[in-house]
C-alpha cells in the first residue's frame, strides 16, 4: 500500500500535533493505517477516528474493524469507530498499522 501514491485517505485526529491516514495499495487488497507525530515536543495520546472510512476490493468494500501494529504484532479492535492511541517521540515518531476489515 506505501509503494504508490493514490488511494490516500486523511483520518480525523483529535490532536493537532499528530496527523493520521489511511492508505491502500493499486488493487485494494492491503491497507495500512499510519499516524505521524508532527512535534518533538513530548508523548501525544489521541483519538484515530476511522469514522466510515472503507477498505478491501471494489465489490465488497467495508468498515476497518480492526488494525495490528506492524512492528509489534499487537492487534486492536476498533470500538465507537476508532481507537486511542500514544505516540512518543523519543522512541518512534510514527505507529504503522495493517487494516481488517
């Protein structure tokens, strides 16, 4: 999905440092989630609102109900549409998620 540039979708992020999107590949068949801190400036907890965002192939697109951290392996469901998060600065700038539908 990060190999090209099309299919980019900002998500709603209730922190002004941190901005979030989703992203597919050309066919649709993979998509990640990623939120980028946009400060050095300390931890930032925030709201990834995935909202009515569709994933997955043109004939059965669908709601993302759950995302895995694509460097710890950690699955979360998404409940009331989205997900808390916490980004720290000091360890990564940046949380990368694969999306299920």
């Amino acid at each position: 999905a990060l190999l090209q540039t099309s299919n980019l979708r900002f998500a709603q992020i209730d922190n002004n440092d941190v901005i979030g999107f989703i992203k597919e590949s050309v066919a649709r068949d993979n998509a990640v989630a990623v939120a980028v801190a946009l400060t050095k400036a300390g931890p930032r907890e925030f709201w990834f609102h995935f909202g009515d965002i569709e994933i997955g192939p043109s004939t059965s697109r669908r709601r993302v109900k759950s995302i895995e951290n694509l460097i710890t392996g950690k699955r979360h469901v998404l409940e009331w549409g989205g997900i808390r998060l916490r980004i720290d600065q000091q360890q990564d700038p940046v949380l990368l998620f694969r999306c299920f539908a």
